[in-house]
C-alpha cells in the first residue's frame, strides 16, 4: 500500500467536503478529476479497441468515439500531454481504419506539436512515424525516411526497444520502395535482432512477412 487516495476516493472526500461542511468549491475539483478519469478511461478503451482492429477485427465505430472524446475532455482540462495522445489516436484510427490520410493529417500534425509542447517522446515517436507512413504512401520517401530515423531515435533514447525494432522495420519498406533491396534486408535483419532481444513476438512475425514479400 502506498497511502495514494484514487481519484474516486479523492471525488467521495469532496463530496463530503461539498455536502457536509458547506465547501461548494469542491465541486468544481471533483468535475475536473472525473474529466480526467473519464478521458484516461475513454483512451485505454479505445486502444483496446484499436489493438483487436490490428489482430484482425472489424471498424468499430466506438474507436473514434472514444478517442475523439479523450480529446475534448483533455482539450478542456488543458492537458498538452493528454490531448497530444488522444488527437494521434484519432488520426491513427483515419489512417489505419479508415485509410484515409487527408482526416489523419491535421490529427497528426497537431498531435506531435502537443506532445513535442509537452516533452512527451513517447507520443512524438508514434506522431512522427505515422506522418512518415502518409510520406510513404505519397511517395516523399525523403521525408518517410527522415521521419521515420526521427521515430527510431526517439524511441531509443527512452528504451523502447519493441518500438524501435518496428522503427527499423518501417525504414526497411521505405528502403525497398527506394529500389535499394540490399538496405532493406540490412535493416530488416536489424529489426529481427532488436525484436528477439526484446522479446518482441509481434514484431518479429511482421518482420517475417516483410521478408516473405520481398
């Protein structure tokens, strides 16, 4: 136990402080920390959501419900983090579900402005990445790459290692879509040894269809 109140438990003592002791400017507290726990719970819904779509599921609606929702509410709380992850959730649900990059863009874009605002490198590194995929279906393999390097750099600077295995991955494609097959087998073997170290199962079985398709 750690002695740290939830924000339930903190809403329940408000309430109290409201209704017992005559402290309505409790109330206003206790809103921002339900908008809070309401947006962090309609983005963990979300991504789950997401996560079933990428194992084979079908475009559920309720995903661009919920992030777009997490947006708002973080939007209104002013919560730069928050809102950053929420809007490249909402953009990677155009472009991934949806295939449609002329609505994930603004998403996008706006999204590694808050997270670069926020000092969130975790968030940057899905921003800029998904930025070098509407680079790559647009054939700015210039600007994929360098968005893509950005990515990888980030993500190696924080540890994330699954991350950066499928970072190397996605140069491997822009490599082979450049016509340079040696480049892109280079970095493929690379993206295998940094997914194996890291135990990352999912990785290494794009890597293998990868390989297959070239």
């Amino acid at each position: 136990m750690t002695g740290e109140t939830g924000p339930f438990e903190q809403v329940r003592l408000l309430y109290e402080q409201a209704v017992f002791y005559g402290d309505h400017g409790a109330l206003a507290s206790a809103d921002q920390i339900l908008d809070a726990a309401e947006a962090a719970l309609a983005l963990a819904r979300g991504r789950i959501i997401h996560a079933r779509f990428l194992a084979g599921g079908n475009d559920d609606p309720a995903e661009l419900t919920l992030f777009e929702r997490a947006t708002a509410l973080y939007h209104e709380l002013g919560d730069t983090r928050g809102e950053g992850e929420a809007r490249f959730w909402v953009g990677t649900y155009h472009q991934v579900v949806r295939d449609d990059n002329d609505a994930a863009l603004p998403q996008l874009r706006r999204a590694r402005e808050l997270a670069a605002a926020a000092s969130d490198p975790l968030t940057l590194s899905y921003a800029v990445r998904h930025l070098g995929f509407a680079d790559m279906v647009a054939g700015r393999l210039d600007s994929a790459r360098e968005q893509l390097e950005e990515s990888v750099r980030l993500r190696r600077d924080i540890g994330f290692m699954p991350g950066v295995a499928a970072g190397l991955l996605a140069l491997a494609e822009v490599a082979a879509q450049a016509g340079d097959p040696n480049q892109a087998q280079a970095l493929l073997d690379e993206a295998a040894s940094v997914a194996t170290t890291a135990g990352a199962h999912g990785v290494l079985l794009w890597i293998n269809q990868a390989r297959e398709e070239t």
